[in-house]
C-alpha cells in the first residue's frame, strides 16, 4: 500500500502501489503544465465509508511513497483512462484497472508444447 502527501495534510491518502504508480504519471504530467485540478476517490475498506476529494495546485508540495521498491509495468490504457478524468470538470475519478480476463485464443502455430496439435487452446488469464 503506497501512500501520497499532500502540502500540510495530517492524514495520508493510502492508495495501493500500482493505482499511486499510475496515479503519480497522470499527476505530474499535470502539475509540470501548471494545471490544477482535483483527485477523488472512495475510502478503502478499512477506513469510514465514503470518499474523498483534495485539489491538486502545483506550489503545494506533494510527495508519493511506494511500499515496494521495484517500479511495476504501466499499463497504458489505464493512464489514459485517468488521463481523460483528469480533463474532466470532474477532475480524476480513481478508478479501477480495467484488465482483459477471458480465454485468449492459442493458434496451432503458437501453442505451447504438450498442447493438442490441430485443435484450440485457450487458457483463462
């Protein structure tokens, strides 16, 4: 669970690492153009229900910290997603990452070996 602060703020906003990764792309694209907007989210489970609104300004200071120390892979899809919230009126919407969990399809040429010869393969990801 990563965690961001925001200028004087006495209470950190908890986000799970790879959401604050992703978050952390779209925000300082944002701030270096010397754009303010706001970020919103719901409260975790284990905090009161409800969610939470700041506004983002570029002079307040703002610091990401990451639990683990490996950066993870990007998905762009999803920075574009929050991309476009963050041009919103709305402001950015923390949302879910949207990840593809059907079967994908395996062609005879690319199965992998042990795997009928001729006939499809798919496998659930």
């Amino acid at each position: 669970m990563g965690s961001m602060y925001y200028g004087g703020m006495e209470t950190v906003i908890h986000i799970e690492d790879r959401a604050l990764a992703h978050l952390k792309v779209v925000i300082a694209t944002k701030l270096r153009r010397g754009e303010s907007f706001t970020l919103s989210w719901r409260h975790p489970d284990d905090e009161p229900r409800g969610r939470s609104t700041v506004c983002l300004h570029p002079s307040i200071p703002l610091r990401f910290v990451f639990d683990d120390p490996e950066r993870p892979a990007l998905s762009r899809q999803w920075i574009d997603e929050l991309a476009a919230s963050a041009n919103s009126s709305g402001g950015i919407l923390l949302v879910d990452e949207h990840v593809h969990t059907g079967p994908v399809a395996i062609s005879p040429e690319t199965a992998p070996e042990g795997a009928p010869d001729g006939s499809p393969t798919s496998f659930s990801g």
